[in-house]
C-alpha cells in the first residue's frame, strides 16, 4: 500500500530543494493530462509534501513553487519530519494551518 510505496522511497541524502519539488508535482502531476497520470478528472487534487522543513532554495523561489501549487486548487499538505523543522515554512507550503502535520520520527507514521 501507500505505506510500503513511501517506505521504498530511497533516501539520496542531497539537498533539500522543496519548491523544485512542488514544481515537478504541478508540472508533471497536475497540469498534466490526468487520464495520462492515473488521475480522475472528477477527483479532488491532493499534494501530501513530506520534508524536514528546511528547503536550501532561496525565498523567492521556494514561494513562488507554493504559489503555484496553490492556484492550482489543490489541498496541500505538509508533512514536516525531525526535529529541527521550520514550522513558518511548512504553513507557506500547506494550503491551510490544519494540513500541517509535526512528527519527529517518521516511524510514527507507521
């Protein structure tokens, strides 16, 4: 299930570049055909983004990606994972102060 699918997600141990992130879902998950992702069109678009909450990117354009993701329509949740997490960034990118989510160990989610 989705647990076991996030589960294999490799960790590459790189950089943390959210608003990269939340472009590649705009652009490749939603603006794209949905019949051609495995969306149904009559669905409602939910982003679930799990991330330590420190993205490296610059404020512009870390904002700009949780703008657009946003005007999408969207329900945008964020899903802050450690310790050290930036609460303010995890509310730019949720589309609501109730999507956002605080763990401090993904091993609770399971």
């Amino acid at each position: 299930g989705i647990q076991a699918a996030v589960t294999a997600i490799p960790y590459v141990g790189k950089s943390t570049l959210t608003g990269l992130a939340l472009d590649t879902a705009r652009v490749d998950l939603i603006e794209t055909d949905a019949l051609s992702v495995g969306r149904r069109p009559d669905a409602e678009t939910v982003v679930i983004v799990l991330t330590d909450g420190n993205t490296q990117e610059s404020a512009p354009v870390f904002l700009a990606a949780t703008d657009a993701i946003k005007a999408t329509g969207a329900e945008v949740f964020a899903l802050g994972i450690g310790q050290d997490i930036d609460q303010t960034e995890l509310e730019q990118i949720a589309s609501e102060q109730e999507n956002v989510v605080l763990v401090e160990d993904i091993a609770v989610l399971g």
